[in-house]
C-alpha cells in the first residue's frame, strides 16, 4: 500500500497522516527508503514501534541522518532517535508513535 494524497493510519486519538504528495513518496521510496531497507541489518519490535540496525559507517549515518530530516517534516507523529557506536561498528534507527505507527510504518514506509 502506497501512501496517496489522503494517507493515514487511524488510532482511536488521532489520525497519523503523510504530508507527502502520491509523488514525492514514491520518489522517496525508490530512492532513500530503498537504500536504507537494503542496509537493515536487524529489526525488531518494540512496544511503539522498531528498532533497525544498520552498518556503523559514516555513509550510512548520513543517508540515516537525511532521512530523519525529511520524515520529521512529513511525518511529526513519529518519534525518531538515533544512536552509533564509535567504532562504526553499528548504527540504530528507532522509530516509535502512537497507537497505529506499527502498521503505518510497515505500510507506508515498507519498513
């Protein structure tokens, strides 16, 4: 399921909606989303949402440093951290929300 110009996920306190246009998900889908879904290198479920694991490079964490800054801008539902380890041995997503953002990230960000 794409995200088009009305995208949301329902919980009983609010709607969690994508201000991207049809368009510009699909870009970021084939594009950074992309990238980023090839380098997971472990994901699992937390009580709001997931944690990812990713490589600890520095090429990473800048392709995982874009991507916060735009899904803070489409996405303010989210609550998105980061964390790296010195060694670069590893670097960790952790996107979690309210009541919904499990099925809206599987959903919409093929995550």
């Amino acid at each position: 399921m794409l995200c088009d110009n009305d995208c949301m996920a329902k919980n009983s306190k609010t709607e969690l909606k994508c201000k991207m246009t049809t368009e510009e998900l699909q870009i970021r889908l084939e594009t950074v989303i992309a990238n980023l879904k090839k380098k997971v290198q472990k994901k699992t479920e937390m009580e709001n949402g997931y944690s990812f694991q990713f490589p600890g490079d520095n090429a990473t964490i800048t392709e995982l440093e874009d991507f916060i800054k735009t899904e803070k801008e489409c996405c303010d539902f989210l609550k998105i951290d980061y964390a790296v380890r010195g060694d670069q041995s590893m670097s960790m997503l952790y996107i979690e929300g309210p009541d919904g953002v499990k099925e809206f990230i599987s959903a919409e960000l093929g995550m």
